[in-house]
C-alpha cells in the first residue's frame, strides 16, 4: 500500500511541476512585453554570457571536430570511404553535435550559474529587496537570462560549427594527409543552408530551455544552503536531459 | 503615515501564522513588533508591505486601502544587498535600473547620513563589514524618502557597539526625516531605545501591547516570560 501511494506522490509531484513550469514560461510571455523593460541590465547580461561561455564553446567545437575526422576515419578506412570525412565532419556537426554539446556545455556552464546566483538571491531575501524596490522582480532576474541565452545560443553553435569543422580540417589535413583544397571544396559544397538552419534552431530551443528551467529552479529553490546546491544540480540535470530528449524530436521534424 | 490592522489573518496550508490581528501604527512613531521566534512577525511585516497578501482582514494606509509601495522602505535583516552591485548602485538601485546616472551626490549625502564616507561609494558588499553592510542598506532603506520605514531586526549579527549605533541612527533618521517606523526585534534594549509603542506576538496573536518605556512593567504572562528569558540569556 505505502509502495502505491510513494507511486502516486512522485506521479502527481511530476505533474505539479511540469505545471507550474508551464505557468512559468507563460509569465515569461506575458511579462517580456510587460514594461518595465530593463534594457541596459538585459544588454549587460547578455554580454557576460558572450564572454564568458566563448572560450568553454570554442574548446568544444575544436575538440569535437578533431576527434570526429579520427574516428570517421577509422570507420570510413574499412571500406575505402576516406573522401566521405570532410561531409561526414561538417553534417555531424551542424545538425547534431554542435548544438547538442554546446546546450550541455552551456548547461553546465551558464544554467548552474543563473539558478545558484537566483537561488542564493532568494535565500538572503535579495528577491524580497527587490520587490521592496518596486522593481520587477520577473522582468530583472529572468527576462534578460532567457532572452540572452535564447539569443546567444545561435551564435555559440555557429562559433562551434566553425571552430569544429576548422578542427576536423586540421586533424583531416596535418594528421590524415588529406588535400587540403578537396577537403575544403568537399565541406562546402556538400553542407546547405538547410543543415545549418536545422542547428541553430536546435540551439535556440535548447537555449530557451536552459534559461527557463535554471531560473525556475533558482527562483524556487528552497531555503539555505541545501536550497542553492538541489536548485544548481536540479538546473543542470533536467536542462540536460530536455536538451536530449528534445533533440530528438526536433530531429524527427528536420529529418 | 498611520496603518490601521484590522482583524487580518493568515495561514499558510493548514498552519495558522497570523490570527485576527489589529494593530495600529501611529503616525510619526516608532512601532515594535515583538515575539519569539515563529510567532509570525516577518509575516506580518510583509503583508503590511505588500509583499505577500492576507487572506483575511483589512490594512488602512492613512485611512485608505491602497498604497504605492514607493512610501515604503525597508531594511532586511541581513541587509539584503545586491552582491553583484557596488555599494552607489545598491543605495540608488531605483535610479540605477532607471540608467539614471545622476544621483552621486545623492548617495554620498545618504552615505553621510548613516555614518559613512564616500570611499566606500565604489566598493562591493563583500568588500565591506557586516557593520557597514547594514548602514548601506539602511542608506537604501530612506533613498527614496519613504513616508514609512520598516526594519527588520536591525541589530541582529552587531556586536554591542554597532548595535548601539545603529539605533542611535535609526532614532535620528526616524527624527530628522519624520518617518513612521516599524521594526520586528528581540532585541530588548533595542525595543526600548527606538521604541514608542510596542505589540508582543505570540503564535500568532496580539498577547500585550502598550507603551515601550512601560514594557518592562507589562502585567501579561508571556510577556513577562518572554522578558524573562531574553534577560537570562543576556545574563548567560
């Protein structure tokens, strides 16, 4: 009996939370075109997302891109299909891996940030000071982060879509002994705009994910330090695993 | 500005925290709200602000029901600065958020009137003493001029002599400025020092009220234990 009923509150937990995200999000609608407005805070915050996530990213995208030449070769080589790499590099990484590691990357980086800082603003009542200052709250603390990270996200995957496929040329090039001008010619004449397009609007959608759930989380974090520390790990884990189970259906409908 | 209570009520789920409260806040006077811990002081104090709503009962700002939360000011109990602020931009966050970018002199006079030079105008909060952090959100508390001043237990993490000072502050800016105060404490000597009126909470109802130079001679039971234990643990 006490098994069917922990069943049940974990079931309705589920269902309350997945609720009061959705109310979230829809006060994130309703408030974005709500004055005021907040405009230098949102331009400052974006800015510290930029410059702090571009070196994480851009070890991604190099790395990412150089072990997927390696590997593409090993398996290519088996069957005498080496020329096929430079495609395989640059289709890997602007549908998938791209925005893919850099929504994980980005989680991890900028999602456990936004809810430890909003959650340690909640249990040292900074968020009450706020509304003391008739200031508004929601358009201050969460407009600016999803609106920057939704808008970053786009550019982050183009950065690691350059900065892998420069990778793969390199490792393909110097390691693999490719021809430099046929590796070229063969990336850029087999990608479409398409492919790309498909990757950003990935990183968008991964993006807006990151931002809401990591400042639901720190601005529902419960009190003390074990508050901020469950809201920082709840950020991460459930942006990661939307980000891949979101991936795939935004893949079934690019397919 | 005087506040009227009127039989207000609050619970959150099935725990009662405020039971038909009336209170009144006289204008121009120094209110203390005392209690120990629970008894529903920090929740009285913002639904009186506006922070949280009552389910029952009705609150009168000078006899009308609604207020622009602008006349209040309040300083929290840890001070509640923004860390990622310098201390100016903590002091004028309103004009800050504004982009206004006129209000130095403004905030080395709010400085100066809680007892700080302008050298910590550029510093950060965790550049700075709890002492200090407590006058800088008290500069925050009366940037804005509030008409009423709410101060939630503001000796609290002070030694003794920063105690003392910022009571003696809060006496001369309640003075100076003509603000109605109103302050949750436990603090005894400070209650006594700052106070006009006092209203002792406990479980969530009114038990005593009266005058705070006549609190020590309140005839109430749990007030005089209430009394009685904070004076033991100062003697410990």
């Amino acid at each position: 009996m006490q098994f069917i009923e922990s069943i049940g509150a974990t079931a309705l937990n589920f269902i309350r939370a997945i609720g009061k995200i959705v109310i979230f999000i829809f006060l994130f609608f309703r408030f974005i075109f709500k004055p005021r407005f907040y405009l230098r805070h949102n331009l400052k915050y974006f800015i510290e997302i930029f410059i702090s996530s571009i070196p994480i990213i851009a070890l991604t995208g190099i790395f990412s891109g150089m072990v997927l030449a390696l590997q593409s070769y090993t398996g290519f080589s088996r069957f005498s299909a080496e020329s096929a790499i430079p495609n395989i590099v640059v289709l890997t990484l602007t549908r998938e891996l791209g925005p893919v590691l850099t929504g994980l990357m980005i989680s991890a980086r900028v999602g456990s940030a936004i809810a430890a800082e909003i959650a340690t603003m909640r249990v040292t009542e900074q968020i009450d000071a706020l509304k003391t200052l008739n200031t508004n709250y929601f358009n201050y603390l969460v407009t600016p982060r999803v609106l920057s990270l939704t808008l970053a996200m786009p550019i982050f995957v183009t950065i690691v879509d350059f900065i892998g496929v420069t990778g793969g040329y390199l490792v393909s090039v110097y390691r693999l002994g490719f021809n430099e001008n046929m590796y070229l010619i063969n990336t850029i004449d087999f990608i479409s705009f398409s492919d790309y397009l498909s990757g950003v609007i990935k990183a968008t959608v991964f993006g807006f994910i990151i931002s809401i759930i990591s400042c639901y989380n720190g601005l529902y974090s419960k009190k003390g330090a074990f508050g901020v520390g469950s809201a920082t790990t709840n950020a991460v884990v459930i942006s990661s695993i939307l980000i891949l189970i979101f991936n795939y259906f935004l893949t079934e409908i690019f397919f | 500005m005087e506040i009227k209570i009127e039989k207000l009520s609050k619970k959150f789920g099935d725990n009662h925290v405020l039971k038909n409260i009336n209170i009144l806040i006289e204008k121009n006077k120094s209110t203390i709200i005392l209690g120990k811990s629970g008894c529903g002081k920090s929740v009285l104090l913002k639904i009186i602000y506006q922070l949280i709503r009552n389910d029952k009962g009705l609150i009168f700002y000078d006899k009308k029901k609604f207020v622009d939360i602008d006349k209040f000011g309040m300083l929290f109990q840890y001070g509640a600065l923004f860390d990622s602020l310098t201390v100016a931009e903590n002091i004028a966050f309103i004009d800050f958020v504004d982009g206004k970018k006129n209000y130095k002199n403004k905030v080395i006079n709010s400085l100066k009137e809680v007892g700080l030079t302008a050298d910590v105008y550029d510093k950060h909060p965790s550049e700075i003493s709890g002492g200090m952090k407590k006058r800088v959100a008290l500069a925050r508390a009366i940037y804005k001029n509030p008409k009423v001043i709410f101060l939630d237990e503001p000796t609290t993490g002070l030694d003794p002599i920063n105690s003392d000072m910022i009571n003696e502050l809060i006496i001369r800016i309640i003075k100076k400025k003509k603000m109605t105060a109103v302050t949750i404490t436990h603090d005894i000597q400070s209650a006594l020092k700052t106070g006009d009126n006092y209203f002792f909470l406990n479980n969530g109802v009114v038990e005593d009220f009266g005058k705070c130079n006549l609190m020590l001679k309140s005839k109430n039971k749990l007030m005089n234990e209430f009394l009685m234990g904070v004076k033991k643990l100062q003697n410990s």
